[in-house]
C-alpha cells in the first residue's frame, strides 16, 4: 500500500555513520544548546537537557572512566531502571571507546550474576534500587567487576571528571574508534534457552542507526521502552543525535497515556502490546462516553472518503487524536506479533503503525515498513544496510529466513561454537520462518525452535495458528499454542469484559476455525486461563513457561 509521506518527516540526508562516536560528535555540534531531552530527576522534577550539556556529562564520565582505569575497551555493565542517568553512562562508555553491557534490570539476581561473569565485566553502573543486589555480587569472589558505580552518586563523579578536564586532561577528546571495535554486549532476551551475549560493533549499531533513520524520522517523541534495549537506542537514543529533535525520557511505562497527553508526541517506538492497550483504549473511552456508535459512523464516512482519495481522517477524529496528545501520527511497532486489526484499525483513525522486525544480533532492525511503502500484516522491506533471502522454502514460499550486512553482529562472546552454529556462510540464520511476496515484503510465521513436529512428519507454526485465532476470533487477547500429549493445545486468555460469554462460545468458535485448516492444523484440546500469560521483560509470551 502507498502513502504519501508524513508532513512530520524531518527532511534531512542522513549520512552513513561509521561508529557511534561520530554519531554523538556530529549530532552534538548540530545541536548545540537546543533542546534534546525532558526527563524527571530521582526527585520527580521535570528537567532539561540540551546537547551541549549531554555532551558535557558524558565527557566529564568518561573522564572520570578513565582515571579509574577503565579504558581501551573495558567492559562496563549498566543494572538500572530508565533514568536519564542510564544514557548519560552508555554514552560516556561507547563514546569513550569501552564496551558497554546494558542489563535486563528485570532478571533474577542469579541470571544477571551469571551474565557479569561470563561477559568479564570490568565495571558496574547500578541505581540504588539494586543496591542490595549489588551487595550480593560484592560479596561473590567469582564476580569480575572491580568497581562498583552508583547512579546517585554522578553528580560527585561528573565534578571530578570536570575539574580533571579543567586540569588538561583531554584524553577523552583525543579518543579513536574504528568502524569494526567493539561497542556492546548485549545478552539476548528470547523467549526459551539461556541468553547468549551478542557482540555488536560500532559499525554495526552505527550502521543500523543510519539505515533506520532514512525511512523513518519525526518530530519530537517520547521513549519508553527499557533502554537495554537495542531497538529502544536506534529508536531513541541515538535518532535524537542523527534528527536532531528532541524527546522526553518515560521512566515508567504505567505513565505512558498521561506522557503521551502531556509531552504531545508526533511519534514513538514500541511492542504490539502498547499499540493493543492505545487501541482497545480509544474503544473503551468512546463506549463509556456513550460515543461508540458515532465513531463507527465516523469510520465508515471516513473509509468511503478514502476510497476516493479524500483523507480527513485526523479531521473527523480530532477528538481520538486529541485525547492522545493532539499530534501522534506514526507509531513504529516491532518486538512479537501484531495483530494486523490494531494496525489497520489506527490507520482508519490517522494514526499510522509501521511494524517492523528485528533481532539483537542485527543491531536489532532487519526489515520495516514506512511511509510510502508498507502493507498490513507484513513486517516490510528490508533496510538499506541488509538484505534477506528465504532459505529451503516450501510449496507456499516459507523458509527460514537469512540475514547478511553491516548490521549484522560479529558473533556471541566467549561462544565459538555457538557462533559457528549461527552462520551459513556470511548469511545470519535467524532461526524465524517467513516468506516474501513478490514487491519485496516480509511475512513472518514463526520460529524453528519453536515448530510442532507431528508424528505423521508434518510441521506445524504455533505462531500462524495464534496469528490466525487472534484475527478469527475477537474476544482472544491472548493465546498459546503447543504440543501435549500428541495433541496441538490452544490455551486461551479471553476478554471476558467485552464478550460475558466468551468462554461459552470458545468450544464452537475453535470448531470453526478448525473447518477452515487443514486438518493437522487443527486445535485438538482448549484451555482457558484466569490469568494472562507470563511475560519476558520485553512483553512478549514466555514459552518457557510450558
């Protein structure tokens, strides 16, 4: 599907940046002493940085860094919940030439303990919320970290580093970093297995960056997903430095609706999850305002307009667009499935949802749609920095799906072996299944490791089954599906506040939808839950959990 590109598309050449550093020096002197982030301080006060500043705390850490005696690729741990802190430390460490891991605060104790040994971490920036935690790696002698940072404490420490650069110490300054260094381990968050630290290079992260923001930028935006999270820096914390605009840093992913009210985003980044809460939102209001037919009448003038090449969608909905700040026009979406009903459900109101797919070990971003060029229920074209091929695909054009460009990471650390296993050649296996289709546009079905082997031999997607119940049946809000007892398993999750009797009808509605599968597809056994599903820290169903 075409669309003209936004009115909110910062029209600007991006270059193609060789690291990060270049990245945040460039950025900065464009920039200058205009605004780059709102955020809230430990104290809950709103405050403001502009790049100059930003670029005066990093140094001064940095700095401090080095006279500490972490440089030349010291590997420095972040344990810490969104703050503006916790970006002021990854860039003094990645802009300074060290590597940087950024931990899943949300883990057990044990598996972040795990990961600090097996990534030979030099150094660890925590908050005082992981305190205690932190006391526990202290005392564990198999715990490499030979210094211990607190985030409350950046104020002492960036006045030392500024009076050791107003002594002359330029070391900061004079740092090289070339295009293959590394810049990152970031442990892997999936849904089943132990994580494995994938090593990212700044050419990798650099190149990413460049690629992503050639389709997709905006104005000014709110970030909220957790920033160890690969797509959370291509998406916010380095598009700040690359656009130039500015942001308000979320610290809390509850307050998303009120920040979104009052920080009036033209756009943000996240998972299917939050595109489902804001829509299922809009429903919800419309109904308890006694407006829910009037927005059904709005929606069919609207679609009827639109067949004529007549768009008021953001006219006729202004008071949808209002209640989410008043300019939101475009919402990147990408981590697990979504539902294609929520993309063109927001479309039909003004509000675009580009979705995308990624993985960590491609910086995260393989493939998105944008304005101009995107389709409903795909994934999109591929970046300009990777391209994709579908590898043994079946009679309907699904494979497993390779990768191969500058994206794409240099292998897992201290894990040869696994490395080896990830590679075909210079091609990345994903381990994902999908297929193209014939303008170039990625459809995803699932993961390999994730396939139900029958014993007649055939294989079965749980995902394309989930897919398809969730578009089918539409008082599924969440649904599992997995082999036990020989017996394909649908579990279900319902929204029983929408439809009372949704766990009467679920039986026959799964009879249904088995009469349009092919037999080995069908759902053998329903299970209902009380409960949604477990999730990882990034929102998606935990597989593991069965």
């Amino acid at each position: 599907m075409a669309k003209k590109a936004h009115k909110n598309q910062v029209k600007v050449v991006i270059p193609e940046y060789q690291t990060i550093r270049e990245i945040i020096v460039k950025g900065t002197a464009a920039g200058g002493d205009k605004k780059q982030f709102m955020f809230l301080d430990k104290n809950k006060n709103l405050q403001e940085n502009n790049y100059n500043q930003t670029w005066q705390i990093i140094s001064s850490l940095g700095t401090y860094f080095f006279s500490r005696g972490f440089k030349n690729k010291s590997k420095i741990a972040i344990i810490a919940e969104n703050r503006i802190e916790w970006a002021h430390a990854y860039y003094a460490t990645v802009v300074g030439g060290n590597v940087s891991v950024p931990m899943d605060s949300k883990l057990g104790e044990d598996e972040l303990e795990d990961q600090l040994i097996r990534c030979d971490c030099d150094a660890l920036v925590y908050s005082p919320k992981y305190a205690k935690m932190v006391e526990n790696f202290k005392k564990n002698p198999a715990v490499p970290v030979k210094e211990y940072f607190n985030i409350d404490d950046f104020d002492t420490i960036k006045d030392a580093g500024a009076k050791l650069i107003a002594d002359g110490d330029d070391s900061f300054d004079k740092v090289e970093i070339a295009p293959n260094d590394l810049a990152c381990i970031v442990f892997t968050s999936g849904t089943t297995g132990k994580s494995k630290g994938v090593m990212l290079t700044h050419k990798n992260v650099a190149s990413n960056c460049s690629s992503s923001c050639r389709v997709l930028t905006g104005r000014h935006a709110i970030a909220f997903l957790p920033l160890n999270h690969t797509l959370s820096w291509v998406s916010a914390l380095f598009a700040t430095y690359i656009v130039v605009e500015w942001g308000y840093l979320c610290d809390s992913l509850k307050d998303i609706q009120k920040d979104i009210v009052n920080f009036k985003p033209y756009n943000f980044t996240g998972v299917p999850l939050v595109v489902e809460t804001i829509y299922d939102k809009v429903w919800k209001t419309a109904r308890k305002m006694g407006k829910e037919e009037l927005l059904k009448k709005g929606l069919k003038i609207s679609n009827v307009l639109m067949k004529l090449g007549i768009d008021v969608r953001r006219k006729i909905f202004k008071m949808v667009i209002d209640n989410l700040g008043g300019n939101l026009d475009m919402i990147i979406c990408g981590g697990a499935y979504l539902d294609p009903k929520y993309e063109k459900g927001l479309y039909d109101l003004g509000i675009d949802v580009f979705n995308g797919y990624g993985l960590t070990e491609c910086s995260p971003v393989i493939t998105c749609n944008h304005p101009g060029k995107f389709k409903f229920g795909s994934v999109g074209t591929p970046l300009d920095c990777c391209e994709i091929k579908i590898v043994d695909p079946d009679e309907d054009g699904v494979g497993e799906i390779y990768v191969k460009g500058t994206n794409v990471m240099v292998g897992y650390y201290g894990d040869p072996e696994a490395t080896a296993e990830a590679f075909d050649g210079e091609w990345f296996k994903t381990g994902d299944f999908g297929r193209i289709d014939k303008d170039g546009f990625l459809f995803m079905v699932g993961r390999k490791k994730n396939l139900i082997v029958l014993s007649n031999g055939k294989n079965v997607s749980p995902e394309e089954l989930e897919e398809k119940l969730m578009t089918a049946i539409p008082y599924i809000k969440e649904v599992l599906v997995y082999q036990e007892d020989r017996k394909i398993v649908g579990e279900f999750f319902l929204n029983e506040e929408d439809y009372p009797d949704a766990r009467e009808h679920l039986n026959s509605d799964v009879t249904a939808f088995n009469r349009t599968m092919p037999s080995f597809k069908n759902i053998n056994k329903t299970k209902i839950r009380d409960d949604e599903f477990p999730k990882t820290t990034t929102l998606k169903i935990a597989r593991k959990y069965n």
